[in-house]
C-alpha cells in the first residue's frame, strides 16, 4: 500500500460484515476506513447511487454495480467480490471507466455441490414429506427410489458441476452433462458422464441440477420450452442463479405436471416474496440462498476477498 494513501471502503458483503472486526488490524495497517452498508440481502442501484461518489473500493455481495453506479463512483478503484458470481455488476462498465474487478472463483464448490447432493436424497427417498406425514399424525409409507435406477442431468459441469458429477457417481447414478465449453476426456473417462445436447438431457433425465454461470446465454435458460421437452417429468435442482430458470414458466410447469417437482435455493427476486406461488407446492423445497453455508470457505473468502480488494487499492 503507498505510503500516506488513505482509502475509504464500502463494505457491503453481508458475511463479511458480521466478521468485519476479526480483520480491523489489517484495515488500518494499510490505511482503509471501512464503511458498513445497512444491506440484508443486497444493494439496489438506487441504494448504491447516493453512497458510491466518494468511496475507493468496494467489498460487496450480490450488489447491482450498474453503469450508472459506476460512473457515479469517482474515485472507485476496485470492486471485490466476495464470491464467485459476477453477474450483478456491469463489466463492460468496469473496464471503461478502469475499475478493477476480483472474484474468488470455485470458492463454495464444497458446500454447494454437497447441497444438490441433499437436494437429490431429500427427493429421491421423500425424506421431507416423510417427515411432514409422520408429524401430522400418518404412517404412510411413501414410495421413493434408489439413485441407480436413475438419470441426473447436469448443466454446467464447471468447478461445481464436476464436484456434483463426482459425488453423485459413487450411488450408481448414470450421468449426462451438458456445457458450452468442451470438458476433458480425463474427466469423462475418470466418471463416466455423458456429454450431450441440451435436448438430449431435457428428455432423459430423472433429475436436472443447474450448474452453470449466469449469463447472455444462459438467462431463462430453463423457459416452457425446456420443460415441454422433459418427457420424464424431472426433479429440477437450482442453486447456480435464480434467473437461469423463468419463474413465470416455472409456476405452470409444476401446476401441470410436466415436472415431479423443484429444489430451489436461488429465486430471480431475492428475499422470495411472502405471497409468491412457489410457496404452494409440495413437493417444492426451498431454501434462502444459503447453499454456499461453510464456516471454513467463509473464512476463505473473507481472506481472498480483503487481498483482492488491498491489492486493486494498490496498483496503478
């Protein structure tokens, strides 16, 4: 850090905040004043307008670093992202106005893919609605199935699809993937997926888990389109982005049956809305994006993200 700089931070990354005095050492030895954002889930760009003029970096969540933010943003050298996804901030606007941007890539490959794995179980051998019946007061053995009679589909077989991939071919499950990138002959001969067109995978496979990024190409990826081509009735897993899926076509997908059923830790509104239609359905699991939920990988975002942030403070 250069010598008699001092920089103003924003901090509003909602685990690092609640940890924020843990680091307040490294803060002041490499003149930082911190700035907490008043934030629960995430900033808005009409939350961030009138807080962003005079700040130099940004630790933040899952804010919407818009254009209009960023050029705002004065003296703005860096964003660091406390996370994998990017896909709230504008790019393109960071490298116009010269803004570093830093992620921590494969930070909750852990956590997450343990969750689609539990997601799977939970399904499979109707371990909620087992639970529900029973409290109720009934003994009704729920049929269920065993993950080698199956098929699981994965879009996106990056960092955490693979890790999914992995854990998954130990139950016997036949595996089919499906990525924009071409993934590795060692990896396909070590587990035994099988590459395919996403309509391939959309009309054979039991269970689908969304693994993939966020993006042009993969917003409402899932539309009623996709599910009219899921001729067995798929269990749907998201825990990648809420926005993969088109929510409007979810609704009628599960109210017609052309799905068995989804696990959804992403919502293309976060917090999910009190009166929303998923909160109807059975045979729905839902969860607060918390599927990235590790002491251990939150410690190590903590650490990357707070390098990352005095690192882009520090360069030219």
């Amino acid at each position: 850090m250069r010598k008699n700089e001092n920089f103003k931070v924003l901090v509003s990354a909602p685990y690092l905040q609640s940890s924020i005095d843990r680091f307040k050492n490294i803060f002041i030895n490499n003149n930082i004043e911190i700035i907490l954002a008043s934030v629960k889930e995430h900033l808005s760009e009409n939350e961030l307008l009138p807080i962003i003029e005079n700040i130099d970096g940004v630790i933040c969540g899952d804010d919407y670093f818009t254009e209009e933010v960023i050029k705002r943003a004065k003296k703005l050298k860096v964003i660091s992202k406390w996370g994998t996804g990017i896909d709230t901030i504008d790019q393109d606007a960071c490298k116009k106005y010269g803004i570093k941007l830093y992620n921590t890539p494969n930070a909750f490959t852990e956590p997450v893919s343990d969750t689609v794995l539990g997601f799977i179980l939970c399904y499979a051998r109707n371990i909620i609605l087992s639970d529900q019946e029973i409290k109720k007061g009934k003994w009704n053995k729920v049929l269920g199935f065993a993950l080698h009679e199956k098929i699981l589909g994965i879009i996106g077989v990056g960092n955490i699809g693979k890790a999914v991939v992995k854990k998954a071919k130990n139950f016997g499950i036949k595996i089919l993937g499906n990525d924009i990138k071409p993934i590795s002959e060692e990896f396909i001969s070590e587990t035994g997926i099988i590459m395919v067109e996403k309509g391939i995978l959309y009309k054979n496979s039991d269970i689908i888990s969304i693994n993939c990024d966020l993006n042009e190409t993969s917003y409402h990826l899932i539309n009623m389109n996709s599910f009219k081509l899921m001729r067995k009735r798929p269990f749907i897993i998201n825990t990648a982005r809420g926005s993969i899926i088109n929510e409007k076509d979810l609704i009628p997908a599960l109210e017609n049956g052309l799905i068995a059923g989804a696990a959804l830790d992403v919502f293309e509104n976060e917090p999910i809305k009190k009166n929303s239609p998923l909160l109807k359905f059975k045979n729905v699991i839902l969860s607060p994006h918390n599927s990235n939920s590790s002491l251990t990988a939150w410690e190590k975002v903590h650490k990357a993200t707070i390098s990352n942030l005095i690192k882009g403070l520090n360069e030219k």
